[in-house]
C-alpha cells in the first residue's frame, strides 16, 4: 500500500522550536550494520516559543535507551520521531540508538560508500542519524567521539583528542544538524596549508581513496584561491584551525558544505588532465568555492527554515559566479550562467514545477534543490547589486555580517540589511522572491526630432498557484550605438517598476540601434521585434560581449525557426556574421567559441511553443543539423588554423588562457568533422595527450556515426577509472542518432560497469538520454518507456535522485497530442507504482496537475 498522502508544510505557519539547546555530545560506536549512537543533548526552554511540545525527529532509528536528567524513560516513538514530558527548565537528554549504515541506500544520514562510512545530512538526515529537533533554525555547539577499527575518523571543527580506534572533535561555532558529518575509512590526505590575512595557519586536507592521491593538486589549489579571494573581496576569514574536504563516490549532489569538513561528489573535486576536462576543471574550481564560501553564507549566517533556503544558495551562487568571473573571463561567465538559466531554470519557471524562490510550501524539501532557488535565486542577488551600486552592496554585506552572525535568518533580515545602507524602500523587489514566472519585457521603440524613446512592457503569465502577477522591480541595462557602430550612450541601467515604463534619450543625431539587457541584466525574456540586419549590426559593433553573444544567438534562432516552419534555407547574415566574429582574432578564443553555439533543440521548441506551434523534435533536430552543416562550409577555410589553436605548446594547464584556446580548436574540428567524415577526428584521437582533446575527438567521431574502434579503446584504457567511465557512458547516449537513442541508452544499462545504484552512473545515461532531444521525444515513446521504468526501479533505493530525474517530463504538454498520451502514460504508471517514496510521489503529482 501507498503511504499516507504527504503532509504539505506552509511557510505561514512557521514557529520556533519549543527548546534552545546548549550543546550537544555525540558518541559513535561505529558498525556496518549496528551502528551505536549515544547523544547528549542539554535543552532550556525556548523564552520566544508558544508551543512547548518536546518532539524530536527520527526515522529509522531503533531506540535503544532514552533519559532525562539521569533518569530512563519511555518516550513515544512513531516512524517519524518521539514525544517525552520534560522539565520546564534546563534538562540533559540522553538517547541511544541503532541505525544500519550499510543498509542505507538512499544516502541520506549515516551511510557507507565502497567500506567508507559518510554522511549526508542537509536537508533532512540527521533524523536517520539520532533523535533530535532537525530543523535549521535550532543550533548549538556540537562535540563529537567516534570509535571505530578505521585508520581516518573525521567530524567537524578542530580535532580535540585521537587515540587507538578512537578520535575527538569539537566545533566551537554553533550549528544547526543540517551541517554535520561525519566521515571514517581507509583514506589518505593530500595536504596544504593556508595563511590568514590574520596570521592564522590553517591546516587543509583533501582526503581521498588510495589511487586518487594524483588527482588532488588542482582541488588544493582551488581551495586555497577560494580563501583567498573570499577575504579580499568580502572580508571573510575562516574560523577553524583545519579544513577537511573529503572524495565520495555515493553522494546524491555535487557537495555538501558542512563545517570545516566539506564532503564532495568525487567528480566534483578529483582531476588531472589525463582523466578530466577543461570543463571539469572549471567546474571543480567553482563547486570548491561555492562550498567553501557557505562557510559564512550558510554556515555562520544560516537560514530560519527550509523556505529560506536562497538565502544561502542564490547567495553563494552569485558569489562563486563574481569568483569564476575573477579567475577567468567574465563575459564568458556570463554567457554560460544565461545559458545555464535558459536550459533549466525558464522552462521549471513556465511549467508545471514553477515556484516562488521562495516557496510557499513543500511536501518534500528535497525536491526544492532546484535551478529557481539556486540559479535564480543567484540572479535576484545580482540584479539588486546592480540596483544599489558596488559600494552600497559592500557595505550592506558588511552590515549582513556583523548583525547576524551566529543567527538563523530570512529573506527580510537579507532585505533590511540594504534597506538599511542605502535608504531604499524594497517593498516592491520583494516581489522577485514570492512570485513564480519568468517576466517578459516587450520593447517598443520611437524616433522623432533627435529624440529616441523606448518603451517597455513587461508581464510575467499565470503559473501554478499563482494567476495574478504584480509588476517586477527590474533593472534593464542599455547602451545606444550610433550608425556607424560608435556608443552613442554608455550603458544606463532603467529601472522598470511598472507594467509600462517609457525612457527618452534627447539630442541624438540620428536613429540609434538599442543593445537592451546588457550584460543579461535581468532573469526575463526579451521580446524585441528586431530585423536581421540590426541584429548583424549588434553582431559587429555591440560593445557589450553579452549583446553581441545574443544577437548572433537571436540570428541562430531567427533562421533556425524559418528553417523549421517555411523549410527556409540557412540565413546568410547569420552564416556571414559568425564567419567575421570567428576571423577577430582579437577577440577571447573562448568568446568565439561560444558565438558557434546554438540554441538548443528544447530551446527552440519552447520558442516554438510560445508563438503557438507545436515542435516536432524531429523537425528541430534536421534543421540544426543542417545549420551546423552550412556553418561548417561557410567557415571551412578558417577551420584548420582554429583547430590548430588547440594544440597548445608546453605542458597542459586548465587555466583560461589554455582552455579557451582547446575550446576553440575543439569547436573547429566539430565543423571539420561534417565536412571530412571524421578524417581529423581520428588522428586528433591518436595525438590526443589530455581529456579534453580526446573526449572532444571521441564525441566528433560518435557524431560522424563512426569511431567504434575508438569507443573500444577509450574503454580498455579507462574502465579502471570510474569518473572517466562516466563520460564514457554518457558520451555515447548524448551522441547518438535521435532514433538510435533509446536503444544505446537501454543497452548500455545491461553492461556489465552500469551500476544503477551509483547516482553518477545512473545519471550518466539517464541524464543524457532526458538532454537528447529528439532522442528522447522518439515518436514511439521508446525513451519515455526506458526513463520510467528506470525510475521504478530506483525509487525505492534512491528516491532523492529519483525525484529529480522525473523533471525530464516537465514539459509535456508542449508537444503534440500523441507525445503527451505517451508521456502522461508514463507519469501515471510511475504515480501508481506501490509505496512511491513522498518525493518522487510530490514531482509526479505537480508535473501530471500541470
């Protein structure tokens, strides 16, 4: 039978937990299947609470001893925790419990990875760990003995004793449960020191399985550019005498920011360039700031409950943004993170899962790690740093810092700290956290007597819950450029608070031509009736690197939507204004590199969608074919010195410089590879020295429908490694033949190294066969079939990645009637599956209400 319809929990009805707790004392006597917890937990009464109730979360626990103040009692114990009567004063809680690590599939509290015991704690594991209120806006002190036959026995803060089968940790600065952990096992340290701007010496250890020891500089490095950068940026210095980053080949997210001991998805922090790429590199060196930089926008500053939660990850994304725009190119940042958003965050903000950044409420707090709290969440941080100005916003962070150390917080403690600085009423910006959508900016334009006028409109559509939409606060940044392509009028950012807003720039000579949303200065879509011709001229002239970035992505779409519905031939102003921004040899190898890409397939059928046509994958995928075809002979004769670019002399660095230069080059044999058939591609394999090049030749001849001898070989050399084995699967489901895509994904589930249990195998070719467009929407519903029964399958075991993987059909009322009977058949068969975990249970039901 299915459980009980999920409990759904409203932001409204928030209130504080009845009890403070003072400290908190954890022994674990560690066992792979009868793990012993003993806790030690002294509670006062709350003096701001209502509700005393003593209630104390706990799933899967076997109690084993409770006692208040000495004296053993027995409480009241359901699946999902236990209720005592306890003094009206301060009292000492005692519990021991047994918990089966070994057994712990979900990875979820306390478990095991390949003999090494782990734990994952946020949002709401710590409840499979003891007994305790697991909520975030109750911290305390914790100190932490672990007993176990394990040579490494880590927990958070400084170590404060070790002996023989036994070691001690005291963190001193209070925390919530959410960021515990605990890892022990065979393990070696890679290690590093750290300075403080204060003098301090930090000792930092990257702690991974033997065989990974030559995998960690880069991760080191990283660490200590984040700690770097964070106090000279923001002023924040870290807190501990160590800091402990540990590899786990079983982790459902990328990493875990708990106090002084991170715990990372190996693939998020091991590297070297024989086994990974420029884009794991810089990918590694973002996620280790971004855990890193929680530990004061997260961890020293928390948030107040889980409906709070962009208050430290839209944060801490916007930080470790401004830290990879430091590190590398910010215009390139830029273009990726609007990228990024417009893959996953728009199409979750106009569909059946669209929410708030605040949410109102949940059923499963898991299933709200989502792209609108983190990516948009990052944006709405940016766009009011844009409002107020860098200085205001420093000084704000400053005032955030000082006045709420040590507290949990909400949206409007973040709010009033800038109110506060800058004067500024942000009734209005509010709006951008509690209303769900993507606004859309209409743009309408006016030229009389050396007077342009530009008028904007903006609506956001009706989402779930939510029909009515207030006008946004929204900064919109432009820049004017005269006829000639000289900057008329330097970037202005309007403020647009209204449904419709006019702005007039007086005493022009002629018509200008408007770059409007510079530097992607707001999360909305832009609708601007522009010809080709003005978007050719923003293409050659714009001085902005994003707008520039956008109207050849504008052009791409524009005649990619004319290939589709008029069987129009390839645009030449396109074709003719990549060839001249690939020839600019002034410009970043990286930024060119991105002006080749095109929109994606679930792109343009969202676009499709929105002017009223239903898209046929089949049909977008042709016609993007055929443009990369066009593309690659227009540009033919530039294609060898670009792929050349990539042969960088010297030994391999990941740093910008290198990795743009491969980018480029690797972009160039991707073009070479439709003309030659691969000829290129197989002597790129052979020469190939690093990841990058060789994993770039590899997809080209996958692509080309050839290189099995090199699919083999790449096997015989790597299945040792279990991150490179991940591209290897991956690979060859995100480069096959639409049609053949179902199928490859199938097979490749029936191969011996698929262990489905693994979050990053599982996701290596599900996650690729959901990003295959057209592969996955095959007429016949083969690659909808293939997902859903995986999920059955993996619901029970993992329901956390199970959940997320069902947004691959999010979108199904998008396409045409017979794809949605298909779809909506896999979602009820998924729905009616027996005891559906309450995540999985919330994402099916939102999708199918949509």
């Amino acid at each position: 039978m299915r459980d009980a319809a999920p409990t759904t929990i409203y932001l409204k009805d928030y209130t504080p937990f009845g009890y403070l707790v003072d400290s908190v004392h954890l022994t674990f006597d560690l066992d792979a299947h009868a793990t012993r917890v003993t806790s030690r937990i002294a509670f006062r009464p709350n003096p701001d609470a209502t509700d005393r109730t003593f209630f104390l979360h706990g799933e899967e626990l076997k109690l084993i001893r409770a006692a208040i103040d000495g004296a053993e009692i027995t409480p009241d114990v359901t699946d999902k925790g236990l209720t005592a009567d306890v003094p009206d004063a301060p009292f000492l809680w005692e519990a021991e419990v047994e918990i089966d690590p070994g057994n712990n599939t979900a990875l979820e509290g306390l478990y095991m990875s390949n003999s090494m015991y782990c734990t994952q704690c946020e949002a709401e594991g710590f409840r499979k760990i003891t007994f305790y209120p697991d909520r975030p806006d109750v911290m305390s002190t914790f100190t932490v003995r672990i007993n176990g036959d394990l040579p490494v026995l880590l927990s958070n803060g400084n170590p404060s004793g070790k002996g023989d089968g036994w070691a001690e940790w005291v963190d001193p600065w209070p925390k919530p449960a959410y960021l515990f952990a605990l890892v022990a096992g065979d393990l070696i340290a890679h290690p590093g020191q750290f300075t403080t701007r204060s003098g301090r010496t930090v000792e930092l250890n990257l702690w991974v399985r033997p065989g990974d020891e030559g995998k960690c500089a880069f991760g080191m490095e990283a660490l200590k550019k984040s700690m770097k950068w964070d106090e000279d940026v923001y002023g924040r210095e870290y807190d501990l005498d160590v800091f402990n980053i540990v590899a786990v080949d079983d982790f459902n997210m990328g990493a875990m920011e708990n106090k002084g001991l991170n715990i990372f998805n190996s693939s998020a922090v091991l590297a070297s360039p024989e086994t990974s790429t420029d884009a794991n590199f810089e990918r590694i060196e973002a996620i280790i700031a971004h855990e890193y930089f929680h530990n004061w926008t997260g961890n020293r500053i928390t948030c107040r409950d889980w409906f709070q939660l962009c208050l430290k990850e839209g944060l801490t994304v916007f930080r470790d943004a401004q830290f990879t725009s430091d590190m590398r190119s910010a215009p390139v940042k830029r273009i990726h993170d609007a990228i990024d958003l417009r893959a996953r965050q728009f199409p979750e903000d106009n569909g059946p899962l669209s929410h708030p950044v605040r949410p109102e409420s949940f059923q499963e707090i898991n299933n709200f790690y989502t792209a609108t709290v983190y990516e948009k969440g990052a944006e709405v941080i940016g766009m009011l740093k844009r409002l107020v100005g860098d200085a205001a916003y420093a000084k704000a962070l400053d005032l955030y810092f000082e006045r709420h150390d040590g507290q949990a917080c909400t949206i409007e403690d973040w709010l009033k700290v800038f109110e506060d600085t800058t004067g500024r009423d942000l009734t209005r910006f509010k709006r951008w956290y509690s209303q769900s959508g993507t606004p859309r900016i209409r743009v309408e334009e006016n030229w009389a007597d050396g007077t342009y006028t530009l008028t904007l409109k903006q609506r956001t559509d009706p989402t779930p819950g939510q029909e009515e939409k207030l006008p946004q606060v929204i900064p919109v940044a432009v820049g004017l450029l005269g006829p000639n392509g000289d900057e008329v009028r330097a970037t202005e950012v309007l403020e647009l608070t209204q449904a419709e807003q006019s702005f007039a720039f007086t005493g022009l000579a002629a018509k200008p031509t408007a770059s409007i949303l510079r530097d992607f200065s707001a999360p909305v879509i832009l609708e601007h009736d522009q010809s080709n011709a003005e978007r050719a001229f923003l293409l050659a002239h714009d001085t902005d690197p994003f707008n520039r970035w956008q109207a050849g992505r504008d052009l791409a779409q524009d005649t990619l939507m004319r290939m589709i519905l008029q069987d129009a031939a390839p645009d030449t102003d396109y074709l003719d204004g990549v060839l001249a921004v690939l020839r600019n040899d002034e410009l970043d190898p990286a930024y060119r590199a991105l002006m080749l890409g095109l929109p994606t397939q679930s792109e343009l059928a969202a676009a499709l969608h929105d002017r009223g046509h239903t898209p046929d994958p089949m049909a977008i995928w042709a016609a993007v074919e055929t443009l990369r075809q066009a593309t690659a002979q227009n540009v033919q004769d530039l294609l060898p010195r670009l792929h050349s670019e990539a042969l960088v002399d010297g030994p391999y660095s990941p740093d910008a410089e290198q990795s743009g230069k491969r980018a480029l080059g690797s972009a160039a044999l991707a073009l070479t590879s439709r003309l030659d058939g691969g000829a290129m591609a197989a002597e790129a394999y052979d020469k190939a020295d690093n990841m990058t090049l060789q994993l770039t030749a590899l997809s080209c001849l996958l692509r080309a429908r050839k290189g099995e001898a090199q699919l083999d070989a790449f096997y015989d050399q790597w299945q040792h490694d279990r991150l490179v084995m991940d591209k290897w699967f991956g690979l060859q489901v995100a480069m096959a033949a639409p049609e053949a895509t179902p199928a490859i994904a199938a097979t490749l589930t029936e191969h011996s190294d698929f262990n489905w249990k693994n979050p990053n195998r599982f996701r290596a070719v599900m996650g690729a066969l959901a990003m295959n467009h057209a592969g996955f929407h095959q007429p016949d519903g083969a690659g909808y079939a293939l997902l859903a029964d995986w999920l059955i399958r993996l619901d029970p075991v993992n329901p956390q990645t199970t959940a997320r993987m069902c947004s691959a059909f999010q979108t199904w009322k998008r396409y045409d009637p017979d794809r949605q009977a298909l779809m909506r058949a896999q979602l009820s068969r998924i729905a009616e599956t027996p005891n559906l975990s309450r995540d999985t249970t919330e994402m099916v039901s939102r999708i199918l209400g949509a």
